[in-house]
C-alpha cells in the first residue's frame, strides 16, 4: 500500500516534494490550507494513490548506492581523481 505523503514547510521539502505530483507541501502555520490538503487525500481516491505511487518512486531512487555512483561520476566529470 502507498502513502500519500503531505509535508509542512517549503524549504524542508522542496529537494523531494514536487507539489501535487508526489506530495502535497502546506506552508507553516497555514492550517486551512492543511485540513483541504486531508479532505482531499481522505475522499479523492486517484489523487492520493496517484500521488502516493510517484512518492514511492521517488523514494526508492534515494538509495545509498544510487548516491555514491552519483556522486563519483560527478568527480570523474570534475576530472578528480577519486
């Protein structure tokens, strides 16, 4: 099962959240804002699977693994000598 995921505070998430396409992101103290974004995800069944699904995906590409490789080629490119 997905989750749809909603994150308070743009700065926090904005490396990965993208706003209603794999999460929904409230700004602080907006808490009007927050209870449509749970209406929402509670009674829009597509949305919150749709959203929750590209979360997953996401998510599963910030693997540790993914990250070193990443970060080595970016120094090959840099021409380091790693």
């Amino acid at each position: 099962m997905v989750k749809a995921t909603i994150v308070v505070g743009k700065r926090a998430a904005e490396d990965y959240v993208l706003h209603e396409e794999n999460g929904i992101i409230i700004d602080y103290c907006d808490s009007d804002k927050l209870r449509k974004a749970i209406i929402r995800l509670w009674y829009d069944d597509d949305f919150r699977k749709t959203i929750g699904e590209a979360g997953r995906e996401f998510a599963s590409s910030l693997t540790t693994e993914k990250f070193i490789v990443s970060i080595y080629s970016l120094a090959r490119e840099m021409r380091l000598n790693i």
